[in-house]
C-alpha cells in the first residue's frame, strides 16, 4: 500500500511538471547575413570587402513566455547584434545591445515591458519602408539613419506599451529615463505610433523625441557614437513620419515620409567616420521613400526603392542645403524557409553645401562616405534565419 501510494503521488507530481514545462517556453532564433561587397569609393579608393549585415542584421536572440493564467503571459527577449565576419559584439563591453526586457502580456489589455527596446518609428513604421522591411535592409537606410527605420539603435532605460490588435488598428509608446539625479531631461527618450492594416493596405504612423542624446550622461536613454548608437547625437532632436503601403497579389508597392530635425548637433558617426567641431549646428532632413516589390515565383522575388533626402544645414557653421538621391535594387532567391542568397545593388548622388564644413559628399548607410557626390556599392550574400 505505501508502495502504491509513493507512486500515486509521483505520478501527479510529474503531472504537474509536465503541465508547468507545456505552459512555459523559450525559444532561441536569429538571422545570419554575411557576404562581399564592392564600393567604388570609400574615402577616395574603392574596396573589396566581407560584410557581416549588408541586408538583415545579424544578431542572436532569446525570448521566452509563461502562461499565468486568465490570458495574462510573463515574456521576456534578451538579443545580442554582432559582426559575423569577427565575432565582435556590435556595442563594445554590452552582450545583449540590442533588446533586454522583462513584461506583462495580456491578451484583452495589451503588453507592458521594461528594460532597453525598439521605439515606436521602428516599431510601426519601418516595416513599411525598404530598410526596415528587410528586403532592403541596411544598405538602403536613409542618409546617417537619421530617423532610425534601419533600428541603429535601441531606448535603454525604458517602459513600453502595445496594445491588442483592435480589428487591424495598433498602438503603443515608449519613455526611456535618463536615470540621471537632478537631470530628468538629460539624455532621455519618447516616442509613440500606430498602425492599421485592412486587407492589402497598411498605414503608419510615429513621433520619436531625444532631449540631450549626447550628453556625458553615458547611462541615459540614448548611446552615440559606434555601433548600438546613434549615429546622430544633438540637443533635441524631433523625428516624425507617415507611410503606406499596398499589396496586389505578388507586388507590393509603398510610400514612406519622415522628417528629422536635429537642433545643436553634438556628434556625428558616419560609416565609422566621426565628424568632430559641429557644435552650433543645426540639421533638418526630410526623406521621401518610394518602394516595391515583385515575387516572380515563390522563391524569387524583386525589389527596389528611391529616397529623396532634402536638408538643411544652420546655425554658428555656416548655412547649406544638402541633398541626397539614393537607389537600391536587389534579387533574392530562396534556398528554403530559412536560407535565402541576394545580389543588391545601391547608388547614392549628393549635392550641396553642409554649411563651413564644404561640399556634401556621398554616404550609403553603413559604409565609409565617398570622397565626392557619388557612391555605388553591390553586394552579393547569403542569409540564413534560424
């Protein structure tokens, strides 16, 4: 009898396990994306060069769920960017650089989530635009990413919240703390959004605001500077947009506007180039994006886009007028559900003066700046998601 009740009791201990282990979950996943690249000039030379994230950025990532009941969910991500070709953290000294938060999920009420996240341009808006869709990702990021669709960085020191899916319409909004005593506003963050998708169309919406993101306030919202950061730091800088996109069958066709204002620009991190003496200056850009692409078949597909970048450069350096034409096209082929090759091509035209500081030059997202107006870059790559 003891025998049988030991075993009675096992087996509804194991019962229990195994009911906790079918309520919680981890999952590991990431993209791979590494490849060649050839720009006609960089600094005055051209270059052959193994890229780590021509188009998707390569990171790794953790996230991870428990059912509490009631449709209430405890959820988690920890993800880590790095440089596939070296194995190089993308932020120096910061393992998981790009998200790590800890949240609420509820089915009826929405999410609630802290630590260091996406803000809301790249939460709802990018999708619908070439760089953060992924199509044509990285390489066909607005000049410097000035407005984040291409996620150069992430809000550390942030609560979040997204709502349910209201028939198609989502929102949500994000504050990142400067953490910082008697220095509320120093280096901190806000920003909301919102998107509504009805059949074929989609639209977006959202606003970003960073109130001193390079300030020596190094445990604030925002880093500047190397990879993980922004590449523009300023005073206040004011970052809004809109975009729709529409799908027929196997095209899909898109327009995405934003406008960046930067007032006092602190630092500037072009391609690895750091731009030093632009205190004083003020930066303004308005990107027009036009975007597409075509499925011949289910594992061929064709994409382009165009942006228009119009800017205008004042303050104690001088005044100007720079602009930018950027192209990208690119084939992608996929080997499987996960494993795709691609074959891009980019080229960027600018014009101008950036006030003292002289003529603009050429500069495609995440490459070295070209010692004159024009840039052309192609690469070739396979990208692997897991």
């Amino acid at each position: 009898m003891k025998h049988e009740k030991t075993l009675i009791v096992a087996g509804i201990l194991g019962a229990f396990a195994a009911t906790a282990h079918a309520q919680s979950s981890v999952t590991l996943y990431g993209t791979l994306d590494a490849g060649l690249i050839y720009t006609n000039n960089q600094a005055g030379h051209s270059n052959w060069q193994q890229g780590s994230g021509s188009v998707s950025d390569t990171y790794f990532g953790l996230r991870g769920s428990e059912d509490l009941g009631n449709g209430l969910h405890a959820i988690f991500t920890l993800e880590s960017g790095f440089n596939l070709n070296n194995g190089s953290l993308k932020e120096n000294n910061t393992l998981f650089n790009r998200q790590a938060y800890v949240g609420l999920q509820s089915n009826q009420y929405g999410t609630v989530t802290l630590g260091r996240q996406y803000d809301s341009m790249v939460d709802y808006l990018a999708p619908l635009s070439a760089a953060g869709s992924g199509f044509g990702n990285n390489l066909a990021g607005h000049p410097f990413d000035n407005d984040n669709l291409d996620n150069s960085f992430s809000v550390k020191n942030s609560v979040k919240y997204a709502s349910p899916n209201f028939a198609g319409l989502q929102f949500g909004g994000l504050y990142g703390f400067s953490n910082e005593a008697n220095g509320f506003a120093d280096n901190r963050a806000w920003s909301a959004g919102a998107s509504y998708k009805n059949g074929p169309l989609n639209v977006a919406a959202a606003y970003l605001q960073l109130n001193n993101s390079g300030s020596n306030n190094t445990n604030g919202a925002i880093s500047a500077g190397a990879g993980g950061a922004a590449q523009l730091a300023a005073q206040t800088q004011r970052t809004y947009g809109v975009g729709a996109n529409y799908t027929y069958g196997p095209a899909t066709v898109g327009l995405v506007y934003t406008h960046s204002q930067l007032d006092n620009l602190q630092s500037a991190n072009v391609g690895g180039t750091f731009i030093n003496g632009i205190s004083g200056t003020n930066l303004h850009l308005d990107n027009y994006e036009v975007n597409g692409r075509y499925a011949l078949t289910p594992a061929l597909s064709l994409a382009a886009a165009y942006t228009f970048t119009d800017g205008k450069v004042s303050g104690s350096n001088g005044d100007g007028s720079p602009k930018w034409h950027t192209v990208s096209l690119q084939g992608d082929y996929s080997l499987s559900k996960r494993t795709d090759v691609y074959l891009e091509g980019v080229y960027q035209h600018a014009s101008g003066e950036l006030g003292n500081f002289g003529a603009n030059v050429a500069a495609i997202n995440t490459l070295t700046p070209s010692s004159t107006q024009n840039q052309t870059a192609v690469a070739v790559g396979l990208r692997h998601r897991f």
